[in-house]
C-alpha cells in the first residue's frame, strides 16, 4: 500500500456536507450498472477454504488457535495479482473459487491487483504488469468470473496515479479493465481510496474518468484502517458526487481507527463483520484486506500479503474476540 496513507489529510472531508447538499438536489444520474441489485443481498460474500490462515489455524494451539479459526470462517476477499498467479494460471484460480462459491450460494468477492507500477509510491507490494499484458491478464480473471463474483478493481490506482505521474497510463487500462470485468457479468467496484486521502470531489472525477459508470460503483478502505465514521462520510460524499453510484467498504483493520500510520501500525483491531446493507448506496461492509496479512516489512512484518499469525491474532484480540 502506498506511503501516502502516512498523511491524514482531514480538511478534504471539509467539502462533504456541501457535496452531500448539492448531490441532493442536482438530479445526476445514477452511476453503476444494475443499481438495484445488490449481489450480497441474495448471496452474501464466501468463505474461502484452504487458505493461509485456515493452514495455521490447524497448526496453531490454545487460545491462539480458537481466535484462527474463528477468523478463517469469516469470508475475506481473494486476491489476484500476477506474481502469485500468472495469465496461464489465474483464470483456473478463479474458477475454482467460483465453483466453490456456487455450491454454497455466495458471492466469490476477488480483488485484481496487477496494473502496471504497482503500489508505485509505497513500494511494499511494487510490481504489476506491462500495459497489453495486463489487459490479457484482466481478460483471463474475466472469462472464469460470471455473475455470481464481486471485483474489487486495483487499490490505490486512482488515489496513487497523480503522484506517481501514472495517470495517462492507468485511466484507460482501468477503464478496459472494470468494463472487460463487467461485460462478464462480474459486479464490478473501482477502488476509491479512502477518507483521509483524496478529496471526494476529485475522486469521483477520477472514477468518471476511469469509467465507473460501467461499474456497479466502488470501494473504499481497501486494506485501510480509517474510522467507519470517516468512511461513511467519505464514501457518502463520493456517491453523491457521482448521483448515487452504489459502494462497499473494507471494514476488517477498522476497529479502532487510524493512528496515522498505514504499515502495520500498532494498536488496531478488526472491524465489523463482512454483511449486507442494501440501504441507500452502501452494498456491503467486507472484509476485502485479509486482516491477518502483513502490510509489508516494518513493524517486525513479513513481506507484503503474508499471512501473520501473531498479527492476525492481536487485531482479534483488541477487537474482544
């Protein structure tokens, strides 16, 4: 995750009561394909099985392994990036996932990470595609989806692009991405950032740019510990800047707030549990960031998406689990 998430940048949250006021009475058009379908509603987000956190939930004792099992049975995203799995290999990936989720009657909810300069100013999770790769990349994670996955689309893109001078480059390969996403049947969320970075106004223009409006709507959070308070305004805000466009935010490091730092800051917990909401824009709280994988190495952390045991199980217990 980018550096950026260091600076608390309050005063952009100075504009959403305008925006709010304004969002009221403009008559704009609602954003977001099928906005009357919340997919959580019918078929709420899955629990993946044999992952990271279920292995050392099976080797972990006591206490500890009461708190791992309990987190492994939460449903948390699936994320794709193309070092993991790579063009030949992630279509299959996300089948197999998908098949699983079918079979219980839940929503694979993935998150494609791999745009080209990746995570370009935080450098903990760097890496990411060539542009043409890339879109080959998207079409193969496309083609495995169907109608019955949510797509959370590139974290930190929009909010990173202007400072890491990636802006001609990453608004058309979002925008083919979240409309190849979508053609699939695949609901579709672009990634916002979150309430302390980019001003509302600004991100919807961002999200205009980069498509949205073939989106279901965005996320914001991703892999953040912003206040539900902060998030809620934010993401409100955003909405109403683009006539309502639907959203879900990333609720599993939320707990206890931000303190300012974004790597693996001390003195977090989890946040509310993954559930639907279907009241006004909001679709779903989730849990997209796995909440026990590390953010990077620092603060004693193993490299970025590595799962943390003794990580996840303090965020459990500040939580009161």
């Amino acid at each position: 995750m980018s550096a950026a998430r260091r600076g608390q940048r309050k005063a952009a949250l100075v504009v959403i009561p305008l925006l709010l006021f304004v969002g009221a009475f403009a008559g704009a058009r609602l954003i977001g394909a099928e906005a009357d379908d919340n997919p959580f509603v019918d078929r709420p987000p899955l629990a993946v099985s044999d992952t990271a956190g279920s292995a050392a939930a099976s080797s972990a004792t006591g206490d500890d392994q009461r708190i791992l099992e309990r987190l492994a049975a939460v449903p948390q995203a699936t994320w794709l990036t193309p070092e993991a799995y790579s063009t030949s290999q992630v279509g299959g990936v996300v089948a197999k996932v998908v098949a699983q989720a079918d079979a219980q009657g839940r929503t694979a909810v993935f998150v494609v990470y791999g745009i080209t300069d990746r995570d370009c100013s935080g450098g903990e999770s760097s890496g990411g595609l060539p542009a043409q790769q890339y879109e080959q990349w998207v079409g193969r994670i496309a083609d495995a989806t169907g109608s019955d996955a949510a797509v959370v689309v590139e974290p930190d893109a929009l909010a990173t692009a202007a400072e890491c001078g990636q802006v001609e480059v990453r608004t058309p390969l979002l925008r083919a991405a979240v409309e190849r996403l979508a053609s699939s049947g695949a609901t579709v969320y672009l990634d916002a950032g979150h309430a302390s970075w980019t001003p509302p106004q600004d991100m919807a223009r961002m999200l205009k740019q980069a498509g949205v409006e073939k989106a279901r709507g965005f996320s914001t959070n991703v892999a953040g510990y912003e206040s539900q308070a902060d998030e809620s305004a934010y993401a409100a805000a955003v909405s109403s800047a683009l006539g309502g466009a639907h959203y879900v935010t990333d609720t599993s490091r939320n707990g206890a707030g931000s303190n300012g730092e974004w790597c693996n800051p001390d003195g977090r917990a989890l946040g509310r549990e993954p559930a639907a909401v279907d009241d006004g824009g909001l679709d779903a709280y989730l849990w997209i960031k796995p909440p026990g994988e590390s953010d990077g190495t620092c603060g004693g952390g193993p490299p970025a998406g590595t799962f943390w045991p003794e990580r996840a199980v303090a965020l459990a217990r500040a939580a009161g689990w």
